[in-house]
C-alpha cells in the first residue's frame, strides 16, 4: 500500500506501520467508547442509530452513508459539536468523526470536547471559514484543509487547544496568509503534526504566527510546497511577550527558489529549539538585536541573522554540514 499521490504525509510514512496504527485506532475507539458509557448516561433505548450498542450520552458520531438520529448521530461535524450543551461545568464530550471526506463550515471548538478521527490518512475536513480555538480542547487523528480564502486559518485568540496527530493544510484553493494564528495571551500545544502553507499570490506565506501569546511544538513539522517565499514561524511581541518552544521538530528546505526563514522574531519575542532540525536558508532572524533565542541539541542548517544582538544561548547544536555550532 503507497501513501496517495499528493498527500501530504509525515516523512516517516509506513505502509505496514500505518495499517498497524489504524487498526490500534479502530481498538482504541471501541476501548474509549466502552469506558465513555461508564461514565455517562445510556442513550434512551428507543434510540434508532446503525449501532449495535447505545451511544453513550456523552458522545457524538458524525459519519456518511448512514441516517443520523440527531441526538447522538449525524452526518455534520457543525450539527454535531452544536448539539453538545454548556459544557463550562468540565463535562467531558467526544465528537467522532469516522473516516471519510467531509466539507464543513467554520468549525467552533467548545471546551471539554475532544473532536477526533481515526487517523489522519483516513479522515479529512475540508473547512469552508475557519477552526477556531478553545480552552480545554482538543482536536486530533485528522487533517484540516482550508477550502477557501481567509487571513488565517486556524486561529487561536485568547484560547489554548491542543492539535494531536493532525495534519493542518492550508494550499491551492485557499490561500490564506497564516495556517496557525496564535494572538492574545493564547498558549496552545500542537503535537506530532503536519502544518504545510501553500500559496500562488505575490505574498509570502506564514505557517505559525504568535503575536503577544506562546505556543509549544512537539514532534511538528512546518513547511511550504510552494509559493513566492515563505515564513516558517513568526513571533512578534508588540504589547506584551511572544514566545515559541519547539521541541523534537523539523523546518525542511524549502522548494527550489523559495525563500525562506525557519524563525522571525520581533519585539519582545524569544524562541527556545530542542532537538529540532532548522533546514531554512535563515535559520533564525532577529528584527532588531533585542530578541532572544536557545538552542539545545539541533541541527541549524541556515544563518543566524541576530543583527548584532548577543542575548542567545547555543549548546551542543550543528551545522547544515554536521560542523559544531560554537557554543555561546
């Protein structure tokens, strides 16, 4: 089994590792369902769903080819997530989203709901408008792809979610400035991703922007297919601090004629990069000097553009050559 042409996949792609995967997936879904009705109130008994067993009441199931009850089944991810009550008390709610192709509006996050799929090979949103962010949530097991023009795709103001095992596209089609918007006080985790800017207008793409907030990346991979030039992370503190950890995470070469910084920072900005790989021609960019930056056990491929500033802190880091990086 081959990865489809033109998908976007993780480097580390398996045909055998990933039919393994999808089938602990398929188990974990049947283990976290059974546990979920433990936990919650049964679905009345009348309930009419194509499920052998009653939806816990806690849990709701968006999937295609089958009639939807309305109440725990549906065949919109929107219809479904709207159904959920006020969740502010901490009751814990799962959406599952069965695999699939589906299109969707803007997709609100509520807190304490966890959205998720199978895997992201096999469950993908096409999001007409934006995902927008909240505390306490997740999504995960999926890929996003924005499916028309916005100055942000997903966004988080103020919120703090967590994007687990996801894919998060934003290419030909819809064009959007920044994939990941990040702004006011906001401080999200995205793990084990795939977060890919693809743009054919004369403006250059950014993949992650953290404005006045911070974001953890772990095992994360930021890039550009294509487009006139591209910025992996841009962090800008204006009226309050910026910062960005990544961890474990990979900034590839970009496409021919493309280019490319791996980490802008201006303002009150710091980044800290632990055991990452920053292929870009410029590595890190300073604004102005007075940025901060670390560096622990990575690979910087690109220059280090500080602009004569002196408050960064370099360890056991190499070159694009594999040369030592002189500690600092």
């Amino acid at each position: 089994m081959r990865a489809p042409r033109n998908a976007v996949v993780s480097p580390w792609y398996s045909p055998s590792a990933n039919r393994a995967a999808h089938l602990h997936r398929s188990a974990i879904l049947v283990c976290c369902v059974a546990v979920l009705a433990l936990n919650a109130a049964p679905a009345s008994a009348a309930q009419s769903t194509p499920y052998t067993w009653p939806v816990p009441s806690n849990v709701r199931i968006v999937q295609q080819g089958t009639t939807p009850d309305y109440v725990h089944t549906f065949a919109d991810l929107g219809q479904a997530i709207a159904s959920i009550p006020d969740t502010s008390g901490g009751a814990q709610y799962v959406v599952w989203v069965m695999p699939g192709y589906y299109q969707t509006g803007t997709i609100y996050m509520k807190p304490y709901v966890s959205i998720r799929g199978l895997a992201r090979e096999a469950v993908t949103l096409s999001v007409i408008g934006n995902v927008l962010g909240a505390n306490n949530a997740t999504i995960e097991d999926m890929t996003l792809m924005s499916a028309n023009f916005y100055l942000a795709f997903v966004r988080c103001a103020g919120t703090s979610p967590t994007f687990r095992n996801v894919t998060i596209f934003a290419g030909v089609g819809s064009s959007a400035f920044t994939t990941f918007e990040v702004t006011a006080g906001a401080s999200p985790v995205v793990e084990n991703a795939t977060i890919v800017s693809e743009l054919h207008y004369p403006f250059t793409p950014t993949g992650v922007s953290v404005t006045d907030a911070s974001i953890t990346l772990r095992n994360t991979i930021i890039k550009s297919t294509e487009g006139p030039g591209f910025v992996a992370m841009a962090i800008n503190g204006t009226s309050g601090p910026a910062t960005a950890n990544l961890i474990g995470s990979t900034l590839p070469a970009p496409p021919p004629s493309t280019p490319t910084t791996g980490i802008s920072l201006a303002g009150n900005a710091s980044a800290t990069v632990e055991g990452s790989r920053i292929d870009t021609p410029i590595a890190i960019q300073f604004a102005d000097g007075t940025q901060s930056f670390y560096s622990a056990g990575s690979r910087l491929g690109g220059t280090l553009d500080l602009a004569g500033g002196t408050n960064y802190k370099i360890v056991n880091s190499w070159d694009g050559s594999f040369n030592p990086v002189p500690n600092h």
